[in-house]
C-alpha cells in the first residue's frame, strides 16, 4: 500500500476515535464505520499504528477484539477530545527490526 493512501487511512482512525471520544473501541466498530476501505486496509493501518509508531494496540479480550490508542496516540489526537481515557490493557508490539 502507498504511504499516502496509508496515511489517509491512518487519519481517518484518529479522527473515529476523536469522535468517539474514548480512546478504547471494539474494532469491528472500525470496521463498520468505513464502507471507503477495505478491512484489510484498516488491518494495515493499525499495524502501522501500533509496530512502527506505538499509538494504538490491538489485542483480544474476552472472546472480542479491540483497538486503543496509547497514551502517545490519545495525545497525537488531542487529549481534550476524549470525555474517557483508560490506559491500555496490552502493550504495543515490539517495533518492526529493519533488515540489517
């Protein structure tokens, strides 16, 4: 995927969490909101998210699975957009090594 198609995708996460106003959603709540992108898109994006720049994590919890920004992703958005801010559960994957 292009970076810039990416980075389209990527806002546009950031901007469902803000109005949303918690940094904390089931991830199919993602995937529902976006009939412009495939999952498989938005798949990408929270990769991105979470293993190159660590503002969000993805994890299973209870048989469901959800996406929350960490406290440097609530802060790229803008902390007073969020009427609840819960630290995340997971911790965001190890960064991806580069090929050395």
């Amino acid at each position: 995927m292009n970076r810039n198609k990416l980075g389209k995708i990527e806002q546009y996460i950031f901007d469902f969490f803000a109005r949303r106003r918690n940094n904390k959603l089931l991830t199919r709540e993602i995937f529902d909101s976006s009939p412009q992108y495939a999952n498989a898109d938005l798949v990408r994006a929270f990769e991105d998210l979470e293993k190159k720049w660590r503002l969000l994590v993805r994890y299973t919890q209870d048989g469901d699975d959800w996406v929350q920004l960490t406290l440097e992703g609530v802060a790229y958005v803008g902390s007073d957009e969020f009427l609840t801010i819960e630290e995340p559960e997971a911790l965001p994957h190890p960064p991806k090594s580069s090929p050395g």
